[in-house]
C-alpha cells in the first residue's frame, strides 16, 4: 500500500525559507512522478512542482526561482526547498505520487508564512 508522509512545515516569517520533505513508502519510487500541490484556505488545490523518476522538473510562475523541487530515488524521499517565502505561500502543502494515472496523496503539512 502507498503510503505518503510530508514533514517540514511549520511557521515562518516573510523572506524566511523552510525545507519540506515526502517519504514515500509501498511503492518503486523511482518510477513514479513526484508533485507538491497546495491549497490556501477558501482556494482550489494547485500544482507547486513536479519532478520526473529522472529528475525533470516543472514549476508553477508564482514559485519559479524561489521554490526548488528534488528527489533522493535511494531514499525514496522527495524535497521542496522553499525560499524567500510569501504570506501567498501560506497554504497546507501536499505530496502527489503519479505512475501512469494512478494517484496518491499525502496528508498534507502546513506552511504559514506570517509575521
């Protein structure tokens, strides 16, 4: 059974960075392409960054050159460096495991950016 699990959030001030992480259980990591998706209060869930099994990224404008996504394939554990951080960024964060169609989701951790 895939199991997901985010670590890392917590609370941070405006130009501040955290570090969240995705360990991933049940699955051959490597195979399946690994996303952080957001969802602020009272707005859809939207796609942050994806990284392929080879480690093609894509990032979504409002994080371009703030966010950095990676992945550890030994570790089966995904990264999301996040730096010079918003109020906008505030918003519960989830990992997205995708292989072909078939989708799971962590329980999500939450980010607040905020003085």
């Amino acid at each position: 059974q895939v199991q997901l699990v985010e670590s890392g959030g917590g609370l941070v001030q405006p130009g501040g960075s955290l570090r969240l992480s995705c360990a991933a259980s049940g699955m051959i990591f490597s195979l399946y392409v690994m996303s952080w998706y957001r969802q602020a209060p009272g707005k859809q869930r939207e796609l942050v960054a994806g990284i392929t099994g080879g480690g093609i990224t894509t990032y979504s404008d409002s994080v371009k050159g703030r966010f950095s996504i990676s992945r550890d394939n030994a570790k089966n554990t995904m990264y999301l460096q996040m730096n010079s951080l918003k109020p906008d960024d505030t918003a519960v964060y989830y990992c997205n495991a995708d292989f072909k169609g078939s989708r799971h989701w962590g329980q999500g951790t939450q980010v607040t950016v905020s003085t």
